[in-house]
C-alpha cells in the first residue's frame, strides 16, 4: 500500500502541465468570435418595374404563380404525364441525390470545427536487442548486462489534435457548405420546373402532329375526289388529260406528308417515354383522350419582374453558389494567419522482462502529452495570397453569372408573354382564313364540275385550304407552348414536390443495404426546411 500511495503522489505534479493548458484553451475560445473574409451581400441587378405587355386583357396580375399551373389546359393526359414524371424522372432523381451528397458534406464540414484528430491506437511488439550493439555495452559497463534482451511491449493511447477556429476558417466551411446545400435544393426545384415545362411542351408536340396527321388525311380525302372529277371529265373528253396529271401530283404530294408527320410523331412520343423514365412505346396508355391540342385559359396571372424573378429556382440557385463560394474566400485568407491547436495524447505504457511483469491497466503505465502548437506558414505567404486572389476571381465570376442570369430570366419572361400575346391575335385571323378557304374548295369543285372554271383554280383552293389548317394548327400550338414557356419562365410547378422525399423509396432501401445514412435520405435539413417556407429570403 505504502509503495501505492507513493505512486500516486508521485503522479500528482505531472498533471501541471493538462492544467495550465485549460487557461490558453479558454483564451483562444473567446476569441472564436474573429472571422476573416467578406460577408456575402445579395447583388444588386436593375429590373423591369413591369412587363412590356402587361396592358393585355389577357394578362392579370398575380403575386404567387398557380403551382399546377398545367391544370390549366383542362387535359387529364396532360395531369397524368406530369405525375407520372415527377415519380419516374431518372435526371430528377440525380438532382435528388445531389442534396444527399450535399447533406453528407456540410456534416463533414460541421465536424472540422471539432478535434480534427481523434486516434485510438493500441500495439504490442516483441522486442530483442542485439548483443553487439553499443546499447548493449553500455550496459555491461553499468553492470546491467544481465537484464533480459527480450521482452514484450504493450502499449494502448489515445491521440487528439484540435485546431481552433482562431480565424473562422471553419465557420466559413460551414457557411459555403449550408449554402451549398441550398443551392442543390434550388438546381432540384429548378429540374422539376424544367421537367414539369418539357414533358407540357413535348405533350403538345404530340397532339400537333396527331392534328396535323388527321389534317392531311382529310385533305387527301378531298383531293382525291377532285381527282375523280377530273379523270372522269377526262374519260368523257370534257378536258385533256393535264387536269387529272395536276390533281394526281397533288394528290401525291398530300400524301407523302403524312410518312413524315408520322416520324415526327413517334420521335415526340419516344422524347415522351424517355422524360417519364420508361422505354420507347410505354406512353400509348397514358396519351388516351381527344387527339386535340391543349387549349389555353383566356387570361394568364403573371406577377411583377422583381416578384417572379425572386422566385426562379435557377436565379436562387445562383445567388447561393455566388454564397458558397464568397466563404471560400475566408476560407483561403485563413491560411494566411497563423493557426493555433492543442494537441493530447494519453495512454498506458508496459512491457515484460524477466521473470519480472508490468501490469498495463496499473497508475504506474500511464503516460500522456499536452500542449499548445503555433503553425505560422509565413514562408508560403505568396502561394496561400495567390489563393485568395484565385477565389475571390471565382466569386466575381458567379456574380456576373448571377446578374446575367436575372437578365435571362427576365427575357424569358418577356419573350414568352411576347409569343403568347402576339399568338393569341393571330388565332382569330387563322380561324377566318380557313373558314374561307374551305368555302373556296366548295365552290371551285362545283364550278369545275359544271365547266365554268378551269382545274388549277380548283388545285389553288385545295393547297390553299390544307395550308390555312397547317397554319391554324400551328397556331394554336404556338398559343400552347409558349404558355408553357411562360409557366416556365415564371418559375411554377417545383411547390407541388415540397413535402416529398427527393430520393424515391425504393432507391432508400437500395441505399441502405449499402451504407448507413442515419435520416440523411428522408429527412430535411433545418436550412432546406426554412428556404423551402420562404423561397428567396435566404
């Protein structure tokens, strides 16, 4: 007990050092507060105060835009492709794990501000020394010769090393990586807007060939009795025989359309299936219904420039890279100061010789090193400034590419309204062109039967007719799409996914199997939730 009790009075002045340790721990924690860097400040970009085209009676104003605005066109085809996208969209599911991937590394980020070394070690080792070796001798001389030249060594520790966040480098890689996060979660609400606005466009696509198929084949149709006309006026010797060749080489030339319109269809419909994550041919079920194309609402709700262009995913997706990568910027100075860590390692020490054993897990094998390390790189000053200058260039740049994406947005805007607007006019116009048209085919067929006119005025009214109807068709087309647009440029359509998972169930459990991701898949984050409340407000 007596030779206990003197090992631990023994052991008793060697904390000193773990206890005037604590004091310089709390100096440089009260100092955390220093964070190098700027701060990031949302650019100003001029804007319109309103749209060139907002006087339209076809246009309202509205601050929030209708977030299943494609329910607008009034067509359960439409609904269903839609949902069927947002469930089976394969580059949607890669924006999806994109906010994993992100999720994973802003916690890594978070643990950096922690001990970034923490090692448990453990070892043993055999150990025999040389009979020649000037160890050796040494202890002949000092009479320890006889001590046993082979023996085991154990020895189990605990290593820690902590670099304060003196200068916030730290702080800063959270910063950048929260709004690096933000940022995937903007690109995945910008993937559904141009998903939700790509499967409306090519679905309309879809319906215009269909139209334009039925059109030529209701042209053939009436072309082909204008050519019974004429080969049977022909047959009687009423007219030569160039009546019947004009009618037949139009005749054929309609048909010859149609092989083609039939391409451009099943290319749409197989751009369909791809959008919706199936293979060619799997949409047939899905496009039953009316072979008509979309038709607009009377009036659209749009909202001011500065309203919608808050909300665009892609224009948020911007400004939080711009963030991002203004952190980095305290990140890299940093490395300019010096760094200060505390470093620790505790252990027990034992080892064998002899007849004699050390007991690993007794006071007398404890071992253990503490203390403060300064690391000052001031010979790389001019590589590590380099560095500052290399982000701070990469921040400007998403600046720019920020103000230029506002400016995009707002063209897309413009152009679309633009393009509606101007469609919407030359609907009327379209409609009594083929109105008229087809009461000239009436009329000239009667004629021509009768003898009164010759047979081109008969061919100029049929391809008169047939290209009115193309020409309706594709205006009410172009009325359809570039609704579309609009929606799209408006940013709608992302809400309707907010309270979703951004990886599917069955990819969840395909995940698991593989790694532990704790709720990094189902769960949102604190910082998702909050932009996902209040979009643009970040």
């Amino acid at each position: 007990m007596r030779g206990a009790d003197n090992t631990m009075q023994g052991m008793k002045p060697e904390f000193g050092p773990v206890v005037g340790a604590l004091p310089l721990l709390g100096v440089l924690s009260a100092l955390f507060g220093c964070t190098v860097g700027p701060d990031f400040k949302r650019p100003d970009v001029n804007v319109a105060k309103e749209w060139r085209t907002q006087g339209d009676p076809r246009l309202s104003k509205q601050a929030e835009v209708d977030s299943q605005w494609w329910k607008s066109f009034g067509d359960p085809s439409l609904d269903r492709l839609v949902e069927t996208a947002y469930r089976q969209n394969l580059p949607l599911q890669i924006a999806g794990l994109r906010i994993v991937e992100a999720r994973a590394q802003l916690a890594i980020l978070t643990g950096r501000q922690y001990p970034q070394v923490q090692v448990a070690t453990g070892s043993a080792a055999a150990v025999g020394r040389s009979e020649n070796s000037a160890a050796a001798n040494l202890l002949d001389l000092t009479n320890l010769g006889d001590l046993d030249r082979h023996y085991l060594e154990y020895q189990l520790g605990f290593d820690a090393l902590w670099e304060v966040d003196f200068w916030g480098k730290y702080r800063r890689g959270v910063e950048s990586g929260t709004a690096g996060l933000l940022a995937s979660v903007a690109d995945y609400q910008s993937s559904l807007v141009s998903l939700t606005a790509e499967v409306a466009r090519t679905y309309v696509l879809v319906r215009t060939y269909e139209v334009l198929i039925e059109q030529a084949r209701e042209n053939v149709r009436i072309q082909e009795e204008g050519f019974h006309i004429a080969e049977a006026r022909f047959s009687n010797g009423a007219t030569s025989e160039l009546d019947m060749t004009q009618a037949a080489t139009l005749l054929e030339s309609t048909r010859a359309t149609i092989p083609q319109l039939e391409g451009g269809l099943e290319q749409a419909r197989n751009a369909l299936s791809t959008l919706l994550g199936q293979p060619s041919g799997a949409v047939e079920a899905l496009l039953a219904g009316p072979k008509r194309i979309p038709v607009a609402p009377a009036t659209v709700a749009v909202g001011m420039p500065a309203e919608i262009l808050r909300r665009r995913p892609d224009v948020r997706s911007a400004e939080l890279f711009a963030a991002a990568q203004c952190a980095r910027i305290g990140i890299a100075e940093a490395e300019l100061y010096p760094s200060f860590s505390l470093f620790g390692t505790i252990g027990l020490q034992a080892s064998t010789s002899g007849a004699s054993s050390g007991n690993l897990f007794s006071l007398g094998s404890l071992f253990y090193s503490v203390g403060p390390r300064i690391v000052f790189p001031f010979l790389n000053y001019g590589r590590l400034k380099n560095g500052v200058r290399v982000e701070d260039a990469r921040f400007q740049q998403l600046l720019v590419n920020y103000r230029n994406t506002v400016l995009k947005a707002g063209q897309e805007v413009e152009d679309s309204l633009t393009g509606f607007v101007n469609a919407q006019k030359a609907m009327a116009f379209h409609q009594a062109a083929v109105k008229a048209a087809q009461r000239s085919v009436e009329l000239s067929a009667v004629q021509y039967r009768e003898g009164a006119v010759d047979y081109q005025r008969v061919l100029d009214a049929q391809r008169s007719l047939l290209e009115q109807q193309n020409n309706l068709a594709q205006t009410s087309s172009s009325i359809a799409t570039n609704l579309v647009a609009l929606y799209k440029a408006l940013g709608g359509g992302w809400e309707v996914r907010r309270d979703q998972p951004v990886v599917p169930e069955p990819m969840q459990a395909e995940m698991e199997q593989r790694t532990n991701w704790g709720d990094m898949l189902s769960k949102p984050r604190t910082q998702e939730a909050k932009t996902l409340s209040q979009p643009g407000k970040q």
